[in-house]
C-alpha cells in the first residue's frame, strides 16, 4: 500500500495473512476516520489496525504526519539601528583653551564651548547603520583676550569625548562600546581636527 508506516505496516500485513486478497485489494486505507488510500510517506505509531466487513483498513492513532517545515528565512534588514548612539564629555576643572564642534555624516552633532560641564546627548539620529564618517574640530575658545595660538598649561585643563552605543542604567550613562574617543588638553594648539570612522549597528 506504500504507506510506510512502522507498526502499522506490520499490523497490516499480519491482518493480510487472514483476509482474502481479493477483498484488501478493493479495500481503502483510512486514517481516523480520514481516507488516505494511495497516499504516501505517511507514518505512525502506537496505532490499532482493524480491516472492516468492506475490506477497508482502518487505522486509529492520536498521531498526527509531522509536518515538514520550509525552510527559514533569512531576516530582512530594514535598515534601523538597533542600537541608541550618545555623544558624552568629560573635562577638567580648567577650561581645554578651546571650542569644538563634533560632526556626524556631515551634520553638525553639536558645539562644545569651552567652560560647558559634562554633556549627556543622544546622537541615534544622526548615525546610520554601516559605515559613519565622525570630524571633530577645534577653534580658539570665544571670548575676549583669547588668541589662536591659546595655550592653557594647567594639568586640569582638558577635554574628552566619547562617541558610542549605550543608555541610562541605573541613572547613569553606560556605554556598550565606545566607538570614538577624543582628548584635548590645554597646551595642544586651538585650531586642529581629526577623523574618525565606525560601524552603526
């Protein structure tokens, strides 16, 4: 019958043995009650075979064919970030002797001024997943008396900048990874700028 069953097939072929070929032969097949003569690669267990007064073969089982499962697929990228991106600094008691500007992907992230304190700021978006282009760039400090050439030698004149994915624990900022990270001190000339580049994820 092709059916390929496993204790079934064998109940079926003892029940064979006593029931005219004949009358099998223009038997159906029937599972739970559901014809399935001619079907095949079907397979059971723990079943219980009966062959009726018609001849149809009657098989019960709680069991159901496992399906077969198409294959998975791959996730499509939407594009999204799946992270948050900061820009975070940190300075000294004395101002760094300049002002600096932090561009992502050429926009403008934001103008850090010498006397600010500590800045907190979420960049996501202006990161893209893939590759991001970072300029970080320093003028002389505004403000009267300040030359270009400004130097501040005090050890506690710097500046530092971090650039990386992360968010609020515990109401504290904790980076995942920091992508760009930037210092400055005070006897480094005002007028500079350096790039960098990282993956958004």
């Amino acid at each position: 019958m092709g059916l390929g069953f496993t204790r079934a097939a064998i109940a079926a072929c003892c029940l064979a043995a006593l029931v005219p070929a004949g009358t099998l032969a223009k038997g159906r097949v029937f599972v739970n009650g559901r014809d399935v003569t001619g079907q095949v690669n079907l397979k059971y267990q723990l079943v219980n075979v009966e062959v009726d007064a018609a001849g149809d073969v009657r098989i019960t089982t709680t069991e159901t064919p496992s399906p077969k499962l198409a294959p998975a697929l791959p996730k499509k990228d939407d594009g999204k970030l799946a992270k948050k991106y900061w820009l975070v600094t940190r300075r000294g008691s004395d101002p760094a002797g300049a002002d600096i500007e932090l561009w992502v992907n050429g926009k403008l992230a934001r103008k850090i001024m010498a006397h600010d304190e500590q800045i907190v700021q979420e960049i996501t978006g202006l990161v893209a997943k893939g590759n991001n282009k970072v300029l970080i760039r320093s003028t002389p400090a505004a403000g009267a008396g300040v030359a270009e050439d400004n130097e501040e030698t005090s050890p506690e004149a710097w500046l530092e900048i971090y650039v990386g994915p992360g968010g609020n624990t515990e109401g504290k900022m904790v980076f995942e990874g920091v992508d760009v990270q930037f210092r400055r001190t005070g006897v480094q000339p005002a007028k500079m700028q350096k790039e960098f580049e990282f993956e958004g994820e």
